[in-house]
C-alpha cells in the first residue's frame, strides 16, 4: 500500500476512533444523568412533605390551649422530611459530578493515546516528508536523498536499483542518485 493512501487511511481511522470514544462518553454521560431522576422524585417528595407539615403545623398552633404542643410533632416531621428533600439534592449533585466525570475519564485515555501516541510519530512524518520535499528541487539535495536513501532504506530495496548501488552512488552516477532519490521521496509517499 502506498505511503499517501496508508497515512490518509490512518488519519480517518483515528478521527472516526475518536468520534466513536467521543460519542460513547456522551452516551455514558446520558445515561447516568438518568441516575439523577430518583433524587429529583425524591426532594420534590421531601420538599412536599415539609412544605405541607409545616402548613399543617402552623394551623394546628392556632389551636387555643393545645396549639403549641400540637406543633412539636409537625415541626419535627417538617425537618425529617426536609432532610429526605436534601438528601434527594445531594444524590443529584453526586450524579451531576459522575455525569461528567467518568465520560471525561471515559475519553481522557484514548485521547492521550492519541495526543501521546499517534500525532508525535505523524509530525515527524510531516517534518520529514516537508524537508525531503524541500531538498529534491536542487541537486545538493538531490544527493542528500540519496545518501539518506543509502542509509536508511532497505537493502532489498536498494539491491533492485542495480548489483553496485553503493559503488555507483560513490562514482556520483547521475541515474543512480537519481533513482535513489526517488526511493527515499517514495517511501515518505512523495513522487
């Protein structure tokens, strides 16, 4: 497979694998904002409650005589339900957190494979392949290509320019640093 279509079929590969971790943290993130429904049910219950106890507390305290200590039991329910309204406040702030935290966790690892991992190697692809595109436009460079050619590629490669690739090179044989520069400019992907 050809230098060019490989490095374009690896940088769809990594934006879809990307989006897919992307879009599975936001599915992750729906679903545990679902868990917040219960605590939502739960403090408009509580608030309910204490809301209606302490009406009915106030009422009850009018009462002549008897009010006061008819009260005390209202008033006390007003505050255990006002608890209950909390703790269904509490629950959907932990949930809230959690919606947010596990997603971005969720995504932080293969975004880091990424950041840490793929894009380093693809920069110095591009410095790489930007250099080697600079130098073939003059013959000093042409001759750099080659001798990188020499060097780096491999000997089977080199072999099938011809049986004195090397001695060729050394005489500065104009078809051989030719050919092996095209080598190099290939194997970056460039023509």
């Amino acid at each position: 497979m050809p230098v060019f279509v490989r490095q374009v079929v690896t940088d769809l590969l990594v934006v879809v694998w990307i989006y897919a971790w992307v879009r599975l943290a936001l599915w992750l993130r729906d679903l545990i904002e679902k868990l917040a429904v219960p605590g939502r049910e739960l403090e408009g219950a509580g608030q309910g409650i204490a809301d209606n106890l302490t009406d009915v507390g106030t009422k009850v305290g009018r009462v002549p005589i008897a009010g006061d200590e008819l009260t005390a039991p209202f008033t006390r329910a007003a505050e255990a339900a006002q608890g209950l309204a909390n703790a269904g406040r509490d629950q959907q702030e932990l949930v809230a957190d959690l919606a947010w935290a596990l997603p971005l966790a969720l995504v932080a690892v293969p975004l880091g494979l990424v950041l840490l991992a793929w894009l380093p190697l693809r920069v110095r692809w591009m410095r790489r392949a930007g250099s080697a595109a600079a130098a073939r436009g003059s013959v000093a460079g042409r001759d750099l290509l080659a001798l990188r050619a020499l060097t780096g590629q491999p000997v089977r490669r080199l072999a099938k320019l011809g049986p004195d690739v090397a001695g060729a090179w050394r005489r500065g044989d104009e078809s051989t640093m030719d050919a092996l520069a095209r080598l190099e400019l290939r194997s970056l992907g460039l023509k």
